[in-house]
C-alpha cells in the first residue's frame, strides 16, 4: 500500500520505504526532523506511516546511509541489519 492509503488503518508490522533524496512523491530521511511549526506534506506522510504498525516498524534506507546518521536520528536503541 502507499502512506495515503493506510490512513486510519493500523499493521502489525510495518516496512517504510525512503528514497535517496525528496524528489516528487519520494520520501528521505532528509524529511525526518521534528517540526518546528506545522509539519508540511513529508513529514506528515512519514507521522502517517510511522504511526501505523502495532509491533514491528522497519525503515529502509539507501545503501550509502551512514549507521551515524540513522543512530542520530532514531536513537541509538535502533537495531540497524544490512
């Protein structure tokens, strides 16, 4: 399914998609910060997909993603698999 397709709906699991960069439609971690004022589309796309598994989310990145940049922005609980 696409993020505009699961609002209202909750998963037990949950995979998420990111792309390189924000171009069109795409996501990046390059839109995963906290809203300093009223989140724009991105971000609310990613509340939107974040918000819905009940167990399990998972997140895939870019290859190149360095593990410092995803320890920065998810905590460094994560648990990162290659």
């Amino acid at each position: 399914s696409t993020i505009h397709q699961v609002k209202g709906k909750t998963f037990d699991a949950l995979m998420l998609f990111l792309g390189k960069n924000s171009k069109g439609q795409s996501i990046s971690l390059n839109d995963y910060t906290k809203p300093t004022s009223f989140p724009n589309d991105s971000k609310r796309m990613i509340y939107v997909a974040m918000s819905r598994p009940r167990n399990l989310l998972a997140i895939a990145v870019p290859t190149e993603t360095e593990k410092k940049k995803l320890v920065e922005l998810f905590g460094k609980d994560i648990m990162i698999y290659e």
